[in-house]
C-alpha cells in the first residue's frame, strides 16, 4: 500500500441523495428498492444537509405503526449534524475514523461538494485491495 491511498480511491460515486422535502415512505421505499443502507440528503440548493440511514426510518416505521400511517418528510427523520470525510483522506486515517465515530458510511466531500460515499464494507474492501490485512 502506498500512502497514497485516499477514499476517494475507493468511495461510490454513482449515489442516491434524497430531497429534505421527499416523504418519508417514499424515501424508505428508496432505500430499500435500491438495496443501500442511507443517502445523502440535500437542500434546495443542492448542499448537503443531512443524512438518512435505515437506523433513521426506524422512527418513522415506529410512527406509522402507531399511527396506522406514514407522516413526515426526510427533513424530519435525517440526521443533520452529518460529519463528512473528506475525497483526500488516507484510508488508513478514514479508518480510525470509523473505529472512534458510531457511523457505517460517511459523504464524502472534494472541494466542499458532495463527491461519494463510503461505508465501512467499502473501506475494508479497499485494504484488501491494497494488500493490507483485513
């Protein structure tokens, strides 16, 4: 492994971001159907605002169930103190991220916009890559 190696190596690019105004169940539906575990959310101009992870519907499935309906939109339900990794990091400095962070996957930023994501699957896929032990 050079020190070379950055998230931005081995972030998703081609990613699902959902609008802070999306109704919930449209955005679980989402989630589902394409088989990911969050997405970034954006406002509307186009800067990250939030995340949405399936931990974060829980809540709204936990409402619906109680309330025999869906309520709400992805504003309601994100979470919004996101923290981002940025596209420059090194792998191994993204990993210590994940170990001292409760988070499974990070946006990733280069020059301040939304630029990927990386999970932790990713991330230990890319130290397998690398040659590094997993």
């Amino acid at each position: 492994m050079t020190p070379h190696n950055t998230v931005a190596d081995f972030m998703v690019t081609d990613i699902v971001t959902l609008p802070m105004a999306l109704e919930i169940n449209h955005a679980v539906s989402i989630l589902l159907n394409r088989r990911i575990s969050g997405a970034p959310v954006l406002d509307e101009t186009g800067e990250l605002a939030g995340i949405l992870t399936k931990k974060d519907c829980f809540k709204a499935a936990l409402n619906a169930n109680y309330y025999k309906q869906w309520g709400g939109t992805v504003a309601d339900y994100m979470t919004a103190k996101v923290v981002p990794m940025d596209a420059d990091l090194d792998i191994v400095s993204a990993a210590e991220m994940f170990l001292s962070l409760p988070y499974r996957l990070f946006p990733v930023l280069a020059e301040g916009q939304l630029a990927g994501l990386i999970s932790r699957s990713d991330l230990l896929q890319a130290f397998v890559d690398t040659g590094k032990p997993a």
